[in-house]
C-alpha cells in the first residue's frame, strides 16, 4: 500500500433521510440539505433524453463523450481540444492531480474549501499547502506568496465550497498576471450558475490571456445531476491531450452524456431555477442574524458559530439535515418551505 494512504480515510457522506430518521426516532420527513444539491432536480427534457436512450445500455459509452463536447464547445464558444469530461468533477480532479504531480511537488489552496485537492495530492505524494482564509474567503495574495519552485498546481474555487464566498475578476486577473505561466491555475467554478454579482470573473474571457488559467465546472449543483456524474475542466489543448491518457475510456456513460445534452439545452430552465435560488438567498440575508453568515454567491449558506453541534440539531428538529463544520453549519437552500423554517431557528438561535 502507499504509505500516504495512512494519512488519509475514505469519504464520509452524511447521514441519509432514512438513516436519520432511524437513528433520532423522527417520524415526519427530512430534507437533505446538506451537499448542496439543486433540490428541483434537472429539466424534464432530461428525463425524456434518457428515456429515449434506455434501449443501449449494452453499448459502451462514445470515448470522450464527443456529442457532448460538441454541444458545450458550442455553448461556452470554445475548442473543442479544449475539454476533457470526467464522471463528476470529482474525476477531474483526480485525473489532473494524477497527470501532474510526483513526490516533492506542491499544490497550494486555501484552508476550507473543497476536500478532494487535499486528497488526491496526498494520494500522489505531493505535499499541500493550505493558506489560511481572509476575512471567510481566498486570500489570493498568500496564495501567491506560497507559491515557490516546487508548486505543480495552484487550486482556486469560486465561489467557494464550504464559505461560498467569492473574489472578483479584477483580483482574479491581478493574481493570474503575477503566477509564473508554466504553473496551472485550476479555477473550480462549480456553483458558477448560481453567481449574481455583476464582478465576477469571466474565467473563459481571462483564458484568453492566460495560457495556465484552467476551468472547470460541473453538471452535479444547478443543472441537477449529481447523480449521474458528468464534470469537466477547460484548459489549454495541450494539457487536455496529456491528461486524457489519464481518462479511463469510458468514464462518462452513456445516459450521462444524453442527460447532460438536454440540460445544457435547456436554458431557460437554469435560469428559471438559479432565480429561483437567488431569490431564497435574499431571504436568509433579510434577517438580522445574517450577520453571522458569511456573503453567498452559491446555493448553500455557511453560517458562522461556535455551537455547531447544537444548530446542527435544531434544524434536523425541523426536518432539515445540514453539514456541520468546526466553525459553523453549512446549510444548502431548499424548497421555500423548509428555507422558512430554517430561517426561524436562525432567527432564534444562541450564536
Ligand atoms: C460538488 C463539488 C464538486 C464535485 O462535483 P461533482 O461533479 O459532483 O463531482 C467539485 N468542486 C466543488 C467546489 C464542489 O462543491
């Protein structure tokens, strides 16, 4: 065995509705608001892609999910030597950390954020430096600072996961002009959907100027199939065709492919949704107890307290399951029902 392994342990998923349910003796029904799922699922249209498909699951996937990569070129105006899909994002991660990094590399993040860099650069031997937080997001100026000859990969997510908090395009381009150019920079945008604020980083515009600014997005959070796994990452074609000698030849299935299609052609749908979202979001921050939250740009908000344990269980008392953290609860908005009931128990809590 790699002897890293012993640093690390598999993924813990939270408690599922059922489990739940079980282990506290709660009778009415329980809402998984805890891994930032789009609760009102994708389009229809996604559904009748997949029914129309259901007669080849004995066929092996298309390598390289080329009807999707044709689609998305299209949609985000891209290459198409550009794209590399994975079975989620999560593959993604996996698959460029594996390209890239040998013992004695280093990537550097930020502390609390999304898990598999850390992970996946402990499984390759690299070593991880994590800059702590600046004021609840990404301090982009230790981040730079941290970077050295040995950094293999410079992992940035905004918004970010847990906080969901963001920085700019300006910061954003003021960072990528000081990063040495051999050094990729991963930009995770998986709750991009999600973003209103108007200052936001067009990632694929900076790409233009940027040869080491990569992209990667997902199908799991707004367009709503998390459970049918399709990511992908933009970066320049060069790296594309090295990090698919990594890709397992069909990781993408088939169903994926034809569902991930029809809710990227269903726009309007997103939008209705992302508004929709948007629109609970205003909701949170309305009370004065959003003092205590850290500013949202996702779908998810991380509420700041010492007492995580105990918030945690006053909202599964009103049927709510969330992600506690050390440092405070990280709720996923849901349908406005439980969002209002969420909303009284943070209204009344002993922060
Ligand atoms: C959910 C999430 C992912 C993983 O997405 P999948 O496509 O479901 O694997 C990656 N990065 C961030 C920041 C996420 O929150």
């Amino acid at each position: 065995m790699k002897k890293q392994l012993e640093q690390l342990s598999a993924y813990e998923p939270g408690l599922s509705p059922e489990a739940l349910k079980n282990k506290y003796g709660i009778e009415r029904e329980l809402f998984k608001l805890a891994s930032n799922e789009n609760l009102y699922g994708p389009t229809p249209k996604v559904k009748e892609a997949i029914e129309q498909h259901l007669d080849e699951l004995y066929y092996y996937p298309e390598s390289g999910s080329p009807g999707l990569r044709k689609v998305l070129s299209e949609h985000l105006n891209v290459d198409e030597s550009r794209i590399l899909f994975g079975a989620g994002l999560d593959e993604v991660i996996l698959m460029i950390s594996r390209a890239v990094l040998t013992p004695g590399d280093k990537i550097v993040t930020s502390e609390a954020t999304f898990g598999q860099y850390y992970h996946n650069a402990i499984v390759e031997s690299a070593d991880v430096v994590q800059v702590p937080l600046k004021d609840g997001g990404f301090d982009l100026e230790g981040i730079l600072q941290s970077i050295d000859e040995h950094t293999a990969l410079v992992w940035l997510c905004n918004p970010n996961n847990p906080t969901g908090t963001y920085f700019n395009h300006e910061t954003l381009f003021h960072f990528l002009e000081r990063v040495p150019s051999h050094i990729p920079v991963l930009i995770d945008e998986a709750y991009v959907e999600f973003v209103t604020a108007k200052d936001f980083p067009d990632t694929l515009k900076l790409q233009e100027t940027f040869d080491n600014a990569f992209l990667l997005r997902t199908f799991s959070k707004a367009y709503g199939l998390a459970g049918l796994r399709v990511g992908y990452v933009v970066a320049s074609a060069d790296a594309i065709e090295k990090w698919n000698i990594i890709r397992p030849p069909f990781n993408v299935t088939r169903l994926s492919e034809y569902a991930a299609i029809a809710a990227l052609e269903d726009q309007a749908y997103l939008n209705e949704i992302t508004q929709k979202y948007a629109e609970e979001r205003e909701k949170f921050y309305a009370i004065p107890q959003s003092e205590h939250f850290l500013p949202s740009q996702t779908n998810f908000i991380f509420v700041k307290t010492t007492n995580s344990k105990a918030l945690y269980d006053e909202l599964l008392e009103v049927g709510c399951i969330t992600r506690p953290f050390p440092t405070g609860v990280r709720i996923t908005i849901g349908f406005p029902e439980q969002n209002q009931k969420m909303i009284e128990v943070l209204q009344n809590f002993n922060y």
